[in-house]
C-alpha cells in the first residue's frame, strides 16, 4: 500500500528536479519562465476574483484526477498573490476537491464496492478506520498515498464525517506550505533554499512512510 505511492511521489520529485535543474541552466529558459509570471500577473490583475476560482478549482480537481498536479502552478500564484494568500486558495482547492471525493465514495461508491467486496468486510475496515485508529493516524496515511484515492475510500467506508475534516487539514496543510515555499525559492531564485526544502520535506515523507507502513 506503501510502496506504490513512494515510487509515484519519487518519480514525481525527479521530474521536478530535472525541470528545475533545465530552468537553472538555461538562460533562455529563465527568460521565458520571468516572462510567464509577468503575463500571469497581468492576467490576475484584470480579473483578480476569476483568477482566484480558477486556482480554486484546479487544486479541487487536483484532489480528484490523479493525472492533474495543481503544484505547478504554486510559483504563478506566489508571485500574484503572495506566499499566505497562496496556502489559503491551494487548502481551499485541495478541501472541496476531498469533499467530493468523500462525496462520490459515500453515495456512489459504496455500491459499487458491494459487488466486489462483502458488506462486512468493508464495515470491517471501517471499524479500523474509525475506532481503532486515531484521527492523526488516518491522516499519515491518506498523507502517503495519491491524493484522489483516500478521500474517496474514506467516503466508501463511510468514515464519520466529523472526523473528516481534521484529517483533511492534517494530512495536506503541511503539503500545501512545502509547495508554496518551494515556488517561493523558485520565483525569488533562492537556490540553495530550494534544494535544501526539497530536501528535508523529501527525507521526512521517506520517514514518515516507514514508521506508518511498520506500524500497520
């Protein structure tokens, strides 16, 4: 269970390194890098609230299709908005895109669970979910795996909903202040800043991802 997405997210970190690495490398490169963030920031200053549900809705979308990464465009927002507007909008996004994950899990979901897998075996599950593991526990988990995949088992094991939110905050806030600070360093070219957050936040997913697949 663990595996599969530590193998995603370091393929994931490779391709940003190398994207970066050709950004850092290529005077042309950074020209037209400079130049997309000034045409950005006049996009966003025409329609200042479109802009901002259109960042919305593409976090939220981000939380659904595991094709579709909202990270890329956090450099863009951080030099429109700025590094706290940015975490807000990027949260926002990610939230409404896990609610309707848990949405579509809760009523469409489930029934269609129940013709691959006994009733209570899911309700098993659920069980371990919700009374065995603690609301911090959920949330290392969901945090280690495809961000479209758990808040959609969350909602076919009908996890309580009181709880969701909690899990929702712990498991992508931390994301969510990693990557605006990453596309901070990228705008303000603070390299040595960049590498070393790229880093320390990929060793503590490594570590974290050990301890939750031996203690489960």
């Amino acid at each position: 269970m663990i595996g599969q997405p530590l193998r995603r997210h370091a393929l994931l970190l490779a391709v940003v390194v190398g994207v970066v690495a050709l950004l850092w490398l290529s005077a042309g490169l950074q020209a037209a890098f400079a130049e997309a963030l000034a045409s950005a920031d006049a996009f966003v200053d025409r329609h200042p609230l479109a802009s901002r549900l259109a960042f919305v809705a593409l976090a939220a979308v981000s939380a659904i299709l595991m094709f579709f990464s909202s990270v890329a465009l956090v450099p863009v927002a951080v030099y429109a908005w700025g590094t706290g507007e940015t975490v807000v909008l990027l949260l926002l996004g990610w939230f409404l895109g896990g609610h309707l994950a848990y949405a579509i899990g809760r009523f469409l979901g489930r029934r269609v669970a129940e013709h691959f897998v006994a009733a209570r075996d899911l309700d098993r599950c659920a069980d371990l979910l919700s009374v065995r593991m603690s609301v911090a526990e959920v949330a290392l988990v969901k945090a280690m795996l495809p961000a479209e995949a758990p808040s959609i088992v969350l909602g076919v094991l009908r996890y309580p909903y009181v709880k969701l939110v909690p899990v929702l905050l712990l498991s992508e806030l931390p994301f969510a202040l990693w990557s605006v600070y990453l596309g901070r360093a990228l705008v303000e070219d603070q390299r040595l800043a960049f590498v070393l957050a790229l880093l320390a936040g990929g060793a503590v997913f490594v570590v974290v991802a050990h301890r939750v697949a031996r203690r489960r």
